[in-house]
C-alpha cells in the first residue's frame, strides 16, 4: 500500500541518536507511513544503525545518499529524501530529536480537517531536566493562515516565534511547487528560506499540539554559530535572498517589504536603525 506519509530523516555522524529517532517513528499510532533516511556522508556507526533497522522493517525503511557518498548539507539532503518521498504529505525529523506517538496521527487529521497546504505545531526544548519548555508558534493558534500573513507575524521577519522543523508537516506537491530548500544554504537559516516560500505561497494552519522534542545540545548547530559576527553574516545572506525572491515574485505585499527593509537596514547600519527607532518612539509619544 502507497503512505500516506513520508518522514524524512537526514543524519550526519549522529550515532549517538540516530536510533532513538528512528525509533520514535515506528513507534507512531498512525500506522500508514515510510521512513526516508538519508546519509549525508556520514564516517561513524550510522549508516550500520539505519541497516539493522531495515532488516527488521525492510518495508518501511529506506536509505539513499548523494551521489559518491558526498556530504551537501541538510538543505540538499532533504531535497533528496523530498525526491524519493511517495507520500502525500512529508514531515521531517532531525536525527537527534523524537516524535511522540500521536505525531503523525494528529497532523494529518488536522490537515485533512482544515485542507491546508502545511500544518506547523509547537515543540518541546528538550534537554531532559527542569529547562524543558514548550514553545508555542508565535501566532494564534487553532487557526488557517492564508499566504503571506504569516511573513507579516513570524520570525524571520518579525521576533514571534517559528516552527521547528521537526513540528512542520507539508503536502509533497507543496513542497515541488516552492522549489524544496534552497541549497546555498547548507545549515543555518535553511528551515527560514523554506518555510518563508510556504508562508508567501501556501494556505497554512497553526496548531497548539505538541508532540515534538527538539533536542537541545551544545555541540548542535545553532549552539555553534553563538558568535554574532557570524549569526549576522547567516541572517544577512538570508535578508538578501529573500529580496530577490520577493522581486522574482513581482511582490506587492507593502507591509512584507517594510519589514524586510528594516531588517537589512538593522543588519547593514545598526546605529542608523537604532536612531530611525528612537525618532518612530519619539513621534508616536508626541
């Protein structure tokens, strides 16, 4: 029988959590679904993890790579488990978080419900200890969003918070009709290239489930890029992307372009945005 779901899975040298991912989802409620794992080089113990999974669930299970065994990034590992997904919809897990049971069922009984193009729920900051928090997208929740809305209310536009990827399920044709993940951007910032193309394009809804964990670990990426000088060269290349996209687009979306104006003109002239602040205070309290 042809899923319904595919749940895509790219690792790098994650032995250490590969298994438990894996895991997470053969153990979902929702029983008609498909792992794609992909290997993104890995040198460690991996790849073995993902092979003694499939010879227990051979049918459920499969692995691909790039070609040579090359390591590209997450964005073009993704798009290589989007290529062989056959799944109606794709939901992605990192290799070092974990679905609760209810996942895969609830999502898709939310997508059906509300015939949306992506469903985005909240998620779990997981370090198994008295810091574990749930964060809430920073929209209202329970509720469709038509395109371009949630450019207007979320980060990276705005400060409200957004998804994690591992708490996004979208349709597959959704995901052609954007042109899956944008693979200049290997790391960070390439969940905000993808998921500003479905805000701008898509019909979405947000949800207040969680049943997600997203790991939080020192050594993960966004704990790497901690220094500034590089978290704002990685927002900046973003900034500059999305103008383009905007201007391929032909975008009319007046409020979008005043927010990208002023992100890039915080990340380009600090001291010019801070003044441009302090005068929009200043005249708003006259």
């Amino acid at each position: 029988m042809r899923p319904l779901v595919s749940v895509v899975i790219c690792f790098f040298n994650e032995e250490r959590y590969l298994g438990e991912a894996i895991q997470s989802v053969l153990s979902q409620s929702y029983p008609n679904l498909e792992i794609i794992l992909v290997d993104d080089g890995s040198t460690d113990a991996s790849r073995g993890i993902v092979e003694n999974f499939m010879l227990a669930h051979k049918k459920k299970i499969r692995l691909v790579e790039h070609a040579n065994g090359e390591n590209r990034g997450l964005s073009a590992s993704r798009n290589r488990g989007i290529h062989f997904a056959r799944g109606e919809y794709v939901a992605f897990l990192d290799a070092d978080d974990v679905y609760l049971p209810n996942y895969v069922s609830t999502q898709v009984e939310k997508m059906l419900n509300h015939k949306v193009s992506y469903i985005c729920e909240a998620t779990l900051y997981w370090e198994g200890n008295d810091n574990d928090q749930i964060v809430y997208v920073g929209a209202p929740s329970e509720q469709v969003y038509n395109p371009q809305e949630l450019n207007q209310i979320l980060y990276p536009l705005k400060t409200h918070a957004a998804p994690c990827m591992c708490a996004v399920m979208v349709k597959r044709e959704s995901i052609l009709r954007n042109d899956g993940f944008e693979e200049s951007f290997t790391g960070m910032y390439e969940d905000q290239v993808f998921l500003s193309k479905l805000y701008y394009n898509e019909v979405g809804y947000i949800s207040s489930s969680c049943n997600n964990f997203y790991r939080q670990r020192k050594d993960s990426m966004m704990s790497t890029v901690a220094d500034r000088a590089k978290y704002i060269d990685i927002r900046r290349k973003f900034l500059y992307w999305f103008k383009s996209y905007l201007k391929e687009k032909r975008n009319e979306n007046r409020i979008i372009s005043t927010l990208l104006r002023k992100a890039i003109l915080s990340i380009d002239y600090p001291r010019l945005y801070s003044a441009y602040n302090k005068l929009q205070v200043k005249f708003k309290l006259a």
